[in-house]
C-alpha cells in the first residue's frame, strides 16, 4: 500500500510520461494483459490510455488491469490511468 506522499510523487512522475498501454474496442483481452504486465516488470511506472471506443469505463479497466498484473493504481485522470509495481531486482524509481 502507498503513502499519499508516495502517491503524490509518482503522480508528479507520470505527468511527464506518455501511454504505453492502449486499451481499444476489445477491452482487456489476455493479450493486453501479458503485454502491460510485461511493461509494468521494464518500467515499474505505467500510464494506461482508455480509447473512447472502449466497452468498459476507465475507471474499471485501470483498477481491473492493475489487479491482474498485482500493480497499485496510483490515479485515474480522464481517460488515462496510472499504475505501479515495484521491481524488486532492479528497481527504477525510489520512493520518498
């Protein structure tokens, strides 16, 4: 579980990022789970981008995605969500 001031940094970290993962039309598939939580394990920090065209709300999708992969959800902002996990072999980001 993060601390708000946890959370508060890797908000300020993942205003900078761009989406990595794309979530369209055919929702969560298992495809695109394998495919965030291979992101998720590179960059610990991951920014989910909801299409307009997708079934579900954002909001479902980010927490569902970040159950799946054992990720936190950090924020949901509009139609993009942020997720983390820490990499215990080689973490990249270190929390205040």
């Amino acid at each position: 579980m993060l601390t708000g001031k946890e959370k508060r940094y890797l908000r300020s970290l993942g205003s900078n990022l761009d989406p990595i993962v794309f979530v369209g039309k055919a929702g969560l598939t298992d495809a695109l789970k394998i495919s965030a939580l291979a992101a998720i394990v590179v960059h610990e920090l991951v920014k989910i981008r909801v299409l307009q065209n997708c079934p579900e709300t954002v909001s479902a999708v980010v927490a569902q995605l970040a159950e799946e992969t054992g990720a936190t959800l950090v924020q949901t902002i509009g139609r993009n969500g942020l997720i983390y996990r820490r990499n215990e072999e080689k973490p990249l980001i270190e929390l205040p």
